[in-house]
C-alpha cells in the first residue's frame, strides 16, 4: 500500500516534468503510458489523480501541472489545508469517495481553492467529512476548541462548484470572498449531527462579490444558511435550509466596504429555523443595503421548539448592540417581500423590524402571510407605505 502510494507520488511529479498523460482511475493510482511527442510537447498532463494520506501534500505540489486534478478518497491530516490555490485558467477538480479531514484544533482552512475559470465538483456519492463531532463543545466559534472553516473560495473567478456534499463541518462550511462571477449548483451541507453542539456552522458566508448564482443547495445547520456582508448581483434560488438561521443580509458593518445590492432568495423552504428572513446591520455601522429581495419562500416552522425560535421575518439595526436601540448608519431601500408564506413556532414573533430614524425606505410588500407564534409590539421606524406591515 505504501509503495504503490510513493509511486503514485513520484508519478505524477515526473509526469509534471515531461508532459506524460495520466490516466484517471477510480481509486487506482496513476498510470503512465510511454511519452509521445505531442505529450512532451504538452503543458501539462491531462488528468492527475491524488489519494489516500500523503494525495493532499502531492496535489498541492503539482496542482498546476494538471488540467483535471481527481482527489479521490483523501484523507488530508489535521492542521493541513488541502490547498488548490492559484490553479491554473481552465482547471477542473473532481471529488471522488470520501474525503476526510482529520482533527486539529486550528482556524483552517480545510480546503481552498483560488483561480480563474475553474471548475470544483463532487462526483456521485462523494463527501467532504470535516468530523465536526471531534470539535462540537457547544461553543462554535466563540470559545472552547479551536475550530477551522472549512471550504474556502477567494479570489475565485468566471468559475462553478458543483455537487459537492460537505458533512459536519467544524463551524462555517463555504467562504466565498473576492469572488466574480461565480455559479454554485446543487452542493449540500449536512451538519445534523450537530444539532445539539454544532454552533457558527454558517454555509454560505459571501464577502466582497459580484456575480454569485446559488441554486439548489441543501442545507442542515445551526447558523445562517447565507449570509451576505458585503456584495452585488447575488442569486439564491430552489433552495432548502433547515434548522439554523435563515436567509441573511449581514451583519452588515464588518467589512472594509459595507455595502450589499441586488440579492435575490427565491423558491426556497426555510425549515425549523431560528428566523427566516433576516437583515441585520450592526449598532453604529454605516453603508447600505438596497434591493434585496425575498420572492416565494416557505416557512416550515410549525411545532418548532419554542425556547428556539424567534423571528420569521426581522430586520434588526441593533446587532451586537442593544435590543431595541436601533442605530440609522445603514441604509435599507429596496427592500422586497413577495409571496413570503408559512409558520413560525409558537414562541415566535412573526415579523420584528427595528429600523433605526429615517434608514429604513422605499420596501415593497405583498403576499406576505405568516402564522403561527405572535404579532410584535415593538417595532420601531417601520419604511411607510409599500404593504409593509408589523
Ligand atoms: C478576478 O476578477 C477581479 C475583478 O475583475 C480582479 O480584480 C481579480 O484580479 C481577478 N482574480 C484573479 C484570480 O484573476
Ligand atoms: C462577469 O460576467 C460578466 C458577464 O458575463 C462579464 O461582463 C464580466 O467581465 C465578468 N466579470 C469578471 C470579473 O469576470
Ligand atoms: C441583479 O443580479 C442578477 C443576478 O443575480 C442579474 O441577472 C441582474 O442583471 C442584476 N440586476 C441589476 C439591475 O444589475
Ligand atoms: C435598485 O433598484 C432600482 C429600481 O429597480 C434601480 O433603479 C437601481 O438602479 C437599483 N440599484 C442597484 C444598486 O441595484
Ligand atoms: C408562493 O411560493 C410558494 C413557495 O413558497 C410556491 O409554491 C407558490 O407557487 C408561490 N405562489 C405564487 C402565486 O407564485
Ligand atoms: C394565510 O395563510 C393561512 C394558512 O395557510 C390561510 O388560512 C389564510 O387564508 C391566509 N391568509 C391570506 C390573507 O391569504
């Protein structure tokens, strides 16, 4: 086992240096076919296929010599970042079999990947299994263990993620950031076994986007699903969260540039969250928030444990502050609800918006119908007018 590893290894380095095509097998090491003049000519070789325990550290010496890099069954040690940063245009990654990241208590990341053009998928059956359950202290990451992100995306251009399945993710599973033009299809993230002590286990995290198109993702969680701090021209449609914190603008006031415009959520099921619809700028930021839209989106929150849901739809401009002290800095215009429908648990406060003086303008409501839980007595500076109603 080990030998045919360090031949593996060896291969591909020396088919890197001469341009030899390597074969893609299903969890079989590199084959090498004799050099050929169009292959000495090549580049780089067609497809390169890292696995077991040593793939992680050969895939990243050798990532530009590939034009498909096939990880397969990897099992990339802990305190290790399976790195794939600054592939070169054009290149594919593919997933296969079970990739497992091992424990160690650092900030991450798991995984990166950097590039333009550049193509990630998981291919049928694969998983990403970041053992979130050696890290879950309840504590997330505020505290107790230090835990890595896992899957991170930046300076990541013209390029697609597909199908990739991430499980128990230590705490946030996709940091997308510095990202142009990029299209997310049909990924899942599966932390339910960390429905008791799984915390800041955000799937999507965008900062600094332009051109993010997010459609059919899956996820199970215990914080947000989205999260957009700071971006424009974001999509995220057909897609289902359960159990975290819902489709979020912010917290907006983090970022160099607060400034988010032109994110749409449709189609979607938000399932046995905490809140569903959620803008959340923080106490004494400035920037701007404008044009977001939320247009047909289920709220499944029937029967959800009281002591655990809040909000179905909230906008809130006193995060990390005092309840109930909303400040003005940001701006919140353009702010559309269509067709917004479903229960909340019966703790819960149907619709909450604080909005801060004169910040909060121009929204649009209609169709919007949740039951369940109770009406909020405590909003203050509701946008006038536009169907919006507290
Ligand atoms: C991606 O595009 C942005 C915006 O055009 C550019 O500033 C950045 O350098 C590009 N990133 C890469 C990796 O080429
Ligand atoms: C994003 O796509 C648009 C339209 O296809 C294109 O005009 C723009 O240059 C792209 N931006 C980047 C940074 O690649
Ligand atoms: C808003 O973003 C979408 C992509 O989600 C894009 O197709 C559309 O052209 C953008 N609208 C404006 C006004 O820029
Ligand atoms: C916001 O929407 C308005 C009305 O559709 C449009 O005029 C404006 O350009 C949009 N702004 C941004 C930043 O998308
Ligand atoms: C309203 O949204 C739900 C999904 O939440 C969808 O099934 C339904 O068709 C939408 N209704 C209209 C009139 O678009
Ligand atoms: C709101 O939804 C409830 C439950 O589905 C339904 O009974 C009620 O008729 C709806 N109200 C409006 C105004 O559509």
């Amino acid at each position: 086992m080990h030998r045919r590893l360090m031949r593996t290894i060896a291969t591909v380095a020396v088919s890197s240096l001469l341009g030899i095509n390597g074969v893609v097998g299903a969890a079989a090491p590199m084959i090498t076919s004799s050099p050929r003049l169009e292959d000495a000519i090549a580049p780089r070789a067609d497809a390169c296929t890292f696995s077991g325990s040593l793939g992680y550290s050969s895939a990243s010496v050798s990532k530009a010599s590939c034009s498909t890099i096939v990880l397969s069954s990897l099992q990339v040690p802990g305190g290790k970042t399976l790195n794939l940063e600054g592939l070169k245009d054009g290149t594919t990654v593919v997933f296969e079999g079970t990739t497992t990241f091992g424990y160690a208590a650092w900030e991450g990341s798991l995984f990166s990947v950097s590039g333009n053009k550049i193509t990630v998928k998981g291919a049928e059956g694969s998983v990403l299994d970041g053992q979130g359950a050696l890290y879950w202290d309840g504590l997330g990451g505020s505290g107790g263990v230090i835990k890595p992100k896992f899957f991170k995306a930046n300076h990541l251009n013209d390029s697609v993620l597909e199908g990739i399945t991430i499980k128990n993710a230590p705490k946030n599973s996709f940091s997308l950031n510095y990202v142009y033009n990029l299209t997310v299809n049909d990924v899942t993230v599966d932390d339910r076994d960390g429905e008791s002590l799984g915390k800041n286990t955000d799937a999507f995290n965008i900062n600094n986007a332009d051109g993010v198109t997010i459609t059919g993702a899956k996820v199970w969680n215990q914080d947000d699903c989205v999260a957009i701090n700071s971006g424009n021209n974001i999509y995220f449609g057909s897609g289902f969260c359960s159990g975290g914190h819902g489709l979020s603008i912010g917290s907006i006031g983090s970022q160099t540039v607060n400034m988010v415009s032109n994110v749409t959520f449709a189609d979607s099921t938000v399932q046995k969250s905490q809140q569903s619809v959620r803008i959340k700028t923080i106490s004494g930021a400035t920037g701007t928030v404008q044009n977001i839209t939320y247009r047909n989106i289920f709220l499944d929150g029937a029967g959800v444990n009281a002591a655990y849901s809040d909000y179905g739809i909230i906008v809130t401009q006193s995060y990390s502050g005092t309840s109930g002290k909303p400040t003005n800095g940001v701006t919140v215009t353009g702010f559309v609800l269509q067709n917004v429908t479903g229960t909340v648990g019966s703790d819960a406060v149907r619709v909450y918006i604080e909005c801060g003086v004169g910040s909060c303008s121009d929204w649009s409501w209609s169709g919007v119908n949740v039951t369940g839980g109770k009406k909020s007595t405590t909003c203050q500076n509701v946008a006038s007018g536009g169907g919006v109603s507290c």
